[in-house]
C-alpha cells in the first residue's frame, strides 16, 4: 500500500511526519559531518524539511520509510 492510497488522516500525518523527522537528521547529520557547528547544523536540519519533496513522501510505501532516529552526537 502506498501513502497515497491511505484514508486515514492520521496514517497520512504519520508518514509525513516520519518523512519530515527522518529528512531533518539527514541535514543535521551530513552538517555535522561538513563541519558546521550545531546553530548551522540546525539551520540545514530545518532547510531539509523545507525542501523535503512531498510528492516523493506521498508516492513511497509507509513500510519503507526508516525508522526515526536521533543523532550520533546525542
């Protein structure tokens, strides 16, 4: 079942909202990783978020989406 085919309300926020999380670590991550300090890391983490491509999120299955997780420095 894709995302798009769910009627839930709630299933649908949940997968965006996986989508969301799961983009804003990514961006935390490889900003870390480049060197940032956690202020601009930060700014990347949300600026994913801002450019998170919801027709993808919309397109993919909920089963394939990873996992939340938090970030190595933590």
């Amino acid at each position: 079942m894709t995302v798009a085919a769910v009627t839930d309300p709630i299933e649908l926020a949940e997968a965006v909202r996986i989508a969301c999380v799961q983009a804003a670590l990514d961006g935390y991550e490889r900003a870390q990783i480049a060197g940032l300090c956690h202020e601009g890391a930060w700014e990347c983490a949300v600026d994913a978020i801002r450019m998170l491509d919801l027709r993808t999120v919309l397109q993919e299955p909920a089963e394939d989406q990873p996992p939340a997780r938090g970030p190595a420095s933590a």
